[in-house]
C-alpha cells in the first residue's frame, strides 16, 4: 500500500503534467492555428458568418476545387518576392550577429577583467542606450544617413541594429566572463599563451555556451525587428518583418492578407530549427550565466 507521501507526489505529478500539457497546447494553438489557415482563402480563415468555415474550407472548395490551397505561398513567394526579403534578412541578421558577438565578446572580456572602476561606468552607459526606444536611434541617424546618400541600403539597418545591439552583448558577455575564474587565463599566460591566445584557446571553449546564448538573442532582435528596417530600408530591400506589413496593406491600398499569412509562416520555421538545434547549448549558457562562482 502506498503511503500518503507517495499519493502527494503522485497527484502532484499528475498536475505538473496536465498544467505543461494545458499551457502548450495554448502557446502553440496560435501558430498550428496559423499554419492551417495558410492553406486557406480569405473568406474561410477570416469568415465572419462561421469561423468553423476555416476548418472545412467551404470558401476554400469553391474557389479553388480543394480543401487546401497554396496560393497564399505562391502569391507571397513568387507574385511578390518574398524570397528576396529572405535573402536581405539573412545578410542582415548573419552581419548584424557577427559583429555584436566579436565586439561585445571582446568588450566584456576586457570589462571583466579590468580592475578600474570606469568599466562599471561603461556597462551602466551601455544599460541606459539599451533602455532606450529603439527609434530614437532611429531618428538619430537618418540626418547622415541621407547626407551621405546611403538611406534605403541594407549596411545602413545593420549599423543601427548593431548599435542597439551592442549593450545587450556587453552585458550578457560580461556576465559570462565573470563567472569564468581569472586563473584560467593566468595559468595559460604561464604556460607561453599571449593574453589573446588565452583568451581565444582558452577562455571561449569554456563560455561557449554562453556566445551561443547571446548570439541568439542578438539573432531574435534582428530577426524581429520592425522599427530600424522599416525606416531604413527601401522597398527594393526590404526585410520580411517590413515585407509581411506591406502585404496587409494601408487604407489607401488593398492587400492580400493571406499573402501575409504564408509569410508568416514561412517566417517561423527558421525560428523554430534554430532554436531546436541550439537548445542544449541555450539551456546551457542560461544556466550558466545565473550560476556565479
């Protein structure tokens, strides 16, 4: 017979379980949601009359003679270009990521292991630029932007996502190498390694995890961004945040929101094989960085 300590963990595992099973199930309706009705028109994922019309296609068979249609993805993609949007995406987020972890990797190694009292200064200055609304930059560089005739190019959205970037990395870093002892780095010198090369043979394969962590964030802000690359950005290089707005349209212009739909759809599965992929070593970096010692 089981005692009353074991029932309590019983029960208590059984709730566990119904409340992770309950709260996925309402994180991921909205994208399952989404992913179906992108093989639908219109009239039967937006119907007024009978939202049960986006389960059954009604709309959907008499339009196109099938319950599910691919003309959302064909519209968006080849009608409209989105793969170019992809592509200006990729080089902005793979630039963007690159230079954020090289500055902010080095940026907080240095702050980590300086001994001066200004670098406490330099990361409060970096924390008030990232508490900042990201248009307010914005608006700070558009004057030269346009002085030098480089508005609309896409190094000009990476050099503001970088600089709104920048103290994220230097924080997140700094953290890392703070946890990291400083006898790793005396031993290596010892042993004939330059302050560089302890740094680079030495003190990145253990914070590994930790760039990985960081560059993800760094990834999501500039994966997600809408403000920087729908000011910055002509149409002829637009990402797929910006990309995705116009196809709902404008007051003046009628859109195609189904086309806005498959985009994005299109949109999160990067999202979701990244994050896949990388989760050991997210999990990994996290928890090393909320471990001091």
């Amino acid at each position: 017979m089981s005692n009353p300590a074991q029932r309590r963990s019983t029960s208590l595992a059984i709730i566990s379980t119904g409340f992770v099973v309950l709260w996925i199930m309402v994180a991921a309706s909205p994208f399952l949601w989404t992913l179906w009705g992108s093989f639908k028109v219109q009239g039967d994922f937006f119907s007024k009359a009978d939202w049960t019309n986006a389960l059954y296609g009604v709309r959907t068979m008499i339009e196109t003679g099938d319950f599910f249609t691919t003309n959302g993805y064909y519209g968006a993609w080849v009608e409209h270009g989105f793969g170019e949007s992809v592509i200006n995406t990729a080089i902005v987020v793979v630039s963007t990521v690159i230079i954020s972890l090289t500055l902010g990797t080095l940026g907080g190694y240095a702050l980590a292991r300086s001994g001066f009292k200004y670098s406490f200064w330099i990361l409060m200055l970096a924390l008030v630029f990232r508490a900042m609304p990201h248009i307010t930059l914005v608006s700070g560089y558009l004057l030269p932007f346009f002085e030098w005739n480089v508005w609309g190019y896409l190094p000009t959205s990476i050099i503001v996502l970088v600089a709104i970037n920048q103290p994220f990395t230097l924080w997140m870093l700094h953290s890392f190498f703070l946890n990291i002892p400083k006898d790793l780095d005396e031993s290596a010198m010892v042993d004939g390694c330059t302050r560089f090369q302890a740094f680079r043979h030495v003190i990145i394969p253990v914070m590994w995890p930790g760039v990985i962590t960081t560059g993800l964030f760094s990834f999501l802000l500039a994966y997600n961004d809408f403000a920087v690359t729908a000011s910055l950005l002509s149409q002829d290089n637009q990402t797929m945040i910006p990309k995705i707005a116009s196809f709902l349209g404008t007051t003046q212009v009628e859109g195609n929101v189904m086309f806005a739909v498959a985009a994005v759809v299109s949109a999160m599965i990067p999202l979701f094989i990244l994050v896949m992929f990388f989760q050991r070593q997210i999990v990994s970096g996290l928890t090393t960085g909320a471990v001091k010692g």
